[in-house]
C-alpha cells in the first residue's frame, strides 16, 4: 500500500504547518486590552458597612494561581485642647431677708450729692438699695419728700438714690464680669454697672481706666451701652459700643471679658463691643480693678428730667458674678 503511506520526514512537516496555522488565528490582545481584562470591579459598600471597610478583602484567582489583596484604613486624629471653662471666683446671689441691706462683706455704699463728676441730680445715701426676699437687690431712685431734701451741689436735692461699690473690700484684675439686670425705663434715668482702677486716688481718673459694663438712658429706649475710658480717650471721646435689645424692663445678662489684650462686651452671650490694647496709645487695665453698681438722675448723659421720671425707678439685679478665663 505503498500510495498511503507516509515516511517520517512527511509527518514532520506536516505537523509544522499545522503549528503555523494556529498562530494565524489566535487573538492578539493590545496592553490597554489586557489591563480591562484583568481588572476587578469593586464591590459597592453601603452605609452600614462603612465601619467595615477596612477589613475588606479583595481576591481573584485562576486555575494556576490564587492573589489575596489586603487593604487597610488609617484614621488620622488630630487632638485640639478646647480652652479651660470659666470658673467662679466671686458672687453675690442677693439671697436674704426682704428689705435687708445688702452684704456688707461684699459691698459698701457711696454717699453724697456732689454731682460724682458729670452734674447728676440724686443725692446718694444707705437706704435706697434693699434686697426683696426672692434673690434681688432693688436700688430705687425717686424724688425727695418736701422740706427734707438732702443738700446737692446745685441746691436741696430733687431725687435721692444708692450707689454701691466693691472699693476697698474685693477687687478683680481680668476675667469675666457678669451681671443679670432689668432696667428702669424712664427719661433721664441713667443706671450703670462699671469698674474704676484701684489706683484712682493717685493716678486720677481717667488715668486709673473705667470700664463700664453696662449703661442705658432711660430716653434711649431699649439702646444699651459699653464703654471704655482712659487716658485720650475719656467723657465725650470714650470708645464706646452700643447695641439695642428686646424691652429693657426685662432680665438681661450683661458681661464683658476681659483678657490682658482685650475686652469685650456681651448680652445675652451676643459680643457687641471689642476694644484691644493696640487699639489706643495708653492702656491702664493691668490692674486691680473694683465694681460700682448705681443709679442716676439727669447729668451730663441723662439730661434733664420730665414729669416721667417724678415717680420711683428700679434698678433691679438678679447676680452679680466674677470668673477666671484662665488665660
């Protein structure tokens, strides 16, 4: 059968070109293509398996070889120190009896009616600032009895009051100063809660500083006010800031914070004012400082009086409370 039969050398080639013919035909793939065909979609977390998204592990495998991808989250932290909270250091509450004076631990009246340097009407005397047995200290101001008036620098005075301060009994240098009041709404009302510089009797004022924390005049409606005083920027030039709020006649809180640097003014928790030692060329509140609490007829803010203010004001104070910033 020698037509069919094939020599060894024939079976050779033969298997040469069927070797040939197979790699004619087999795909070629680009780099890009061979990049798609090996990538993995990620698998979609959702919000509850956030948390564990960090242990999740990836793997793909073929019949010859298996690959395990781990991936980890880190969580950077960064640490901030919130500042100290403010602590008290000083308070009065006005707890007491009905119609107690107040503590005289704390407090000391200033008596007169010189006019206390700006032409005020009232004389100032010991019995006009009682406690009301639920936690206030009330300081009237109203007109004097006929034939008893005390004498004032301008004649027999026409109202009478109570100033009260903390001179010579606590001072605070720094820290937050706060006080909750309401306030009288008359004409030439003029109450105010204010601090002078230890050193007034020998520097003087305005040398000495003042910062007043609050002052309203009773024409001024529900206008409040914030002021700082010093040397070149007193009286008429003092820096003052001024903001309104809803009805006087009710409780607010009044503070200012002052810092080495700053002051700033506040009611209700609401800054409205901000004085800072670059601000002016002298600034005299590194020092001791103490409170004065009073209230005012007429002068040279409260002007002249009506017929509106011949009749009993309040000013009314719920606490009065000193704290240490911390810094």
């Amino acid at each position: 059968m020698a037509a069919t039969g094939l020599t060894g050398s024939t079976v050779v080639a033969l298997a040469l070109v069927g070797a040939l013919v197979a790699l004619a035909v087999r795909p070629v793939f680009s780099g890009a293509e061979r990049d798609r065909s090996s990538v993995t979609q990620a698998t979609p977390i959702s919000a509850a398996g956030i948390a564990d998204a960090s242990s999740t592990t990836t793997s793909s495998s073929t019949s010859s070889t298996s690959s395990t991808t781990s991936t980890t989250s880190t969580t950077s932290t960064t640490s901030t120190t919130a500042p100290p909270a403010p602590m008290l250091v000083w308070a009065d509450e006005f707890d007491g009896a009905v119609d107690s004076g107040p503590d005289p631990a704390r407090w000391r009246f200033d008596i007169g009616g010189h006019g206390w340097g700006n032409a005020q009407l009232e004389f100032y005397d010991d019995t006009h600032a009682r406690l009301d047995g639920a936690g206030h200290l009330v300081i009237t101001a109203e007109p004097t009895t006929p034939g008893g008036e005390p004498p004032c620098w301008y004649g027999p005075c026409r109202f009478v009051s109570s100033r009260l301060t903390t001179e010579g009994l606590v001072s605070h240098h720094h820290g937050r100063i706060e006080v909750r009041a309401r306030l009288p709404r008359g004409d030439a009302t003029w109450p105010a809660v204010w601090m002078l510089g230890n050193n007034r009797a020998e520097a003087g004022w305005p040398a000495c500083g003042e910062i007043d924390i609050l002052e309203h005049v009773g024409r001024s409606g529900d206008e409040v006010h914030g002021a700082l005083h010093g040397p070149g920027y007193s009286g008429g030039a003092a820096i003052v800031g001024s903001t309104e709020i809803d009805d006087v006649t009710a409780f607010h809180t009044y503070r200012v914070d002052w810092r080495p640097d700053s002051i700033v003014w506040s009611v209700n928790d609401r800054p409205f004012h901000r004085v800072d030692r670059d601000d002016v060329e002298i600034w005299p509140f590194d020092q001791p400082f103490h409170l004065i609490v009073n209230l005012a007829i007429g002068g040279t803010l409260g002007g002249e009086p009506t017929d509106g203010d011949l009749r009993p004001h309040e000013l009314v104070l719920d606490h009065v409370r000193v704290f240490d910033l911390g810094a």
